[in-house]
C-alpha cells in the first residue's frame, strides 16, 4: 500500500481501488502497535489511536483535504498519486 506521509511515527497509507470495504474516501493510518481507518471527513471507520495521534491527524486530514481527495480520485482509477506533506 503506497505511503502518502509519515509524521510523528505516523503513518498514513491509501490503497489503490479500494472502495469496497468502506465505500467512502479514506486512510489506513498506522502509529506504533495501532491501525484504524479515517474517512477524509474525520471519521473513525475502523481501529483505534491515542488521543494525541488522533488529533495530529485530524490537523493533517483537515490541512491537506484537497490533497487527499485528489490522491483519493487517483487510486480509485489505479493511478499513481504523489505523497502529502507532513506536519512539521
């Protein structure tokens, strides 16, 4: 699964045609012994992080919304996407 950023021991990964699971765009993120799934709209599908990854997260989702969503339409129709600048 191609990495969109790291941050912080943050992971964030999107995986190309990946709609059937969730059927909405999202990020698989991975931070020490955690995973979860996080839709673009902020939205916990799956998993779990602590409460500080979370919210460094959410601050990256809500900065790089267009980003995402443009990497979102990409590996939907299986093309490369480029990565996603990480918090500083």
């Amino acid at each position: 699964m191609p990495e969109l950023s790291r941050f912080f021991n943050i992971v964030v990964r999107m995986f190309y045609s990946d709609q059937s699971e969730h059927n909405k765009p999202h990020v698989h993120v991975e931070y020490n012994e955690f995973r979860a799934v996080v839709g673009l709209d902020g939205e916990l599908l799956a998993g779990h992080l602590p409460t500080k990854q979370w919210r460094l997260l959410l601050g990256w989702i809500t900065l790089h919304e267009e980003e995402l969503y443009i990497a979102w339409n990409q590996a939907v129709r299986n093309e490369p996407f480029g990565k996603v600048a990480p918090l500083n």
